[in-house]
C-alpha cells in the first residue's frame, strides 16, 4: 500500500505480483489465496480502491488508455455481480 500511497503503480504491482507468486509457488490452494488476500485488504478497502482507479487512469502510458480502462470496468463489474450474490 505503501507504494500505492506514493502513486508508484509499477512497484505496488510487481509486489502484488511477487505475493502472488510466492503464494502459488508455495502451494497455497486458490481459495486459501483469496481468504488470505482478503483477510490482508480488510480496512483497506478504500484505499484499494483509490489505488486501482489511479492506476487504470493517471499517468497511463500511451497505448494502454483501453487497456487499463477495460481492465478498471471489469473489475468494478465483478465486484458489482458478488455483491449482489
């Protein structure tokens, strides 16, 4: 969050990336990997939040606007569909 917080994007995904892959290398099953991303994200939600819109909107690198803005609009799209769940 920390690198979030200083609105280095590429840091904070490499790290999400790396506790990703640290998780998965140790043969952490998919639904424990959510309980513990979950559990880690509790009372941070707005700042995950903020942190997500900043990346798909400031400071894209040209040719990635779609991308990033698709990637944003799924992603509140999914949250939307398990909160009605």
């Amino acid at each position: 969050m920390e690198a979030t917080s200083n609105k280095d994007f590429e840091t904070a995904t490499t790290y999400f990336g790396n506790a990703r892959a640290r998780m998965i290398a140790s043969g952490i099953p998919l639904d424990k990997r959510t309980e513990i991303m979950a559990k880690a994200s509790q009372g941070i939600e707005p700042q995950i939040n903020t942190a997500q819109w900043n990346w798909a909107t400031k400071s894209v690198p040209a040719g990635q606007e779609g991308t990033r803005l698709g990637a944003i609009t799924r992603r509140l799209q999914l949250n939307e569909y398990r909160n009605q769940q």
